[in-house]
C-alpha cells in the first residue's frame, strides 16, 4: 500500500479521487461516494493522462465518473 501511495504522489494529477484513494490506502473507511471517485481515479491510472472520461459504458460506475463527457451516454 505504501508503494502505490509512493505511486500517486509521484505521478497521479491532482484530480477528483486522488485524496479518497490515499484515505483508502491508508487503511481509513470511505463513504459511497468517496469510494467511487476512488475507483475511478485507481482505475484510469491516476489521470496520469489527463482528466479525461474514460469511455467505458459497460462499467456501471461510469455514471458517476467525474469527468465523464454528457454526450457520451
């Protein structure tokens, strides 16, 4: 868990999920909310690419992504 904490700080953007993710590695509880953002920010790599939507419909958590483009649905 220290790694990927080590890992965000050195190359995750400062985005929407960044400090949830950290509370979580840290061993701390999350609420709903908190842990999608969380998720999202885990599993499109830290918006190490930007902050971008991830585009996939198939995920049932893509309508909750913070930066997922409305036209996109």
């Amino acid at each position: 868990m220290k790694k990927r904490r080590m890992e965000i700080e050195a190359y995750g953007l400062a985005a929407r999920g960044r400090r949830e993710m950290i509370r979580h590695l840290e061993g701390r509880s999350l609420q709903r909310g908190q842990a999608i953002l969380a998720k999202c920010y885990d599993c499109m790599g830290y918006y190490a690419d930007g902050k971008i939507d991830c585009l996939t419909l198939a995920c049932p958590l893509h309508d909750f992504m913070p930066y997922r483009s409305r036209t996109a649905d």
